[in-house]
C-alpha cells in the first residue's frame, strides 16, 4: 500500500492517441498516475500497460462503461484507499496541462 503524496487520475476512453504522451508530460511532483479504462473499445488500459514503462503508473478498470464522471470517483475510490493526500484529475486527451499541477 502506497501512503501520501499526489496522485493524478486520468479517465480513458478512446485516447490511445493521446495518453501516452500526456503520460510522459507529468512532472516528479505527482507519486501515483491512475487510468481508469472505462470499458475502452480501444483498449486504453491495454495499451498504457504495454507501452508505458512509469512505475508511477496504475490501470484501473470499469467492468462497465461509467461515462467520465464514474470513471473519474473509481479513482478518487483507488487513490483514497492507498492513501493519497492530493488528486488531481487530468483528461485523457491531453487537452489540460499536466506542468500546471505544481
């Protein structure tokens, strides 16, 4: 169990274009990065398990589609339960900039 610190929760759905480098994007100062794939047709969680090497990173999956807004509280949910003290909630599609968390 990880205790403390900033965690980043990102809902995917259909953003294997973008996930992947606004992965990259998020500075030291975030501990834990959770992507809540929300029954991705495209296999977003699969695709940030294959191709992401940050340990910082965890995919999290809906057995069924929530939309954005359940995809968002499931990983509030999984950030709370490993003790983060800060969430941060970014979209998928790299549309928010993830250097303005500091």
């Amino acid at each position: 169990m990880w205790t403390s610190g900033v965690a980043v929760v990102i809902p995917c759905h259909r953003v294997t274009r973008h996930i992947l480098p606004l992965l990259e994007r998020i500075g030291p100062l975030v501990d834990r990065i959770y992507c809540v794939d929300d029954c991705c047709p495209d296999g977003s969680g699969d695709l940030v398990e294959r191709a992401c090497g940050d340990p910082r990173v965890v995919v999290v999956r809906n057995t069924v589609n929530l939309g954005v807004g359940g995809a968002v509280m499931h990983g509030y949910e999984c950030a709370m339960a490993d003790g983060a003290t800060v969430m941060v909630k970014l979209d998928g599609d790299g549309q928010m900039d993830p250097s303005l968390i500091d």
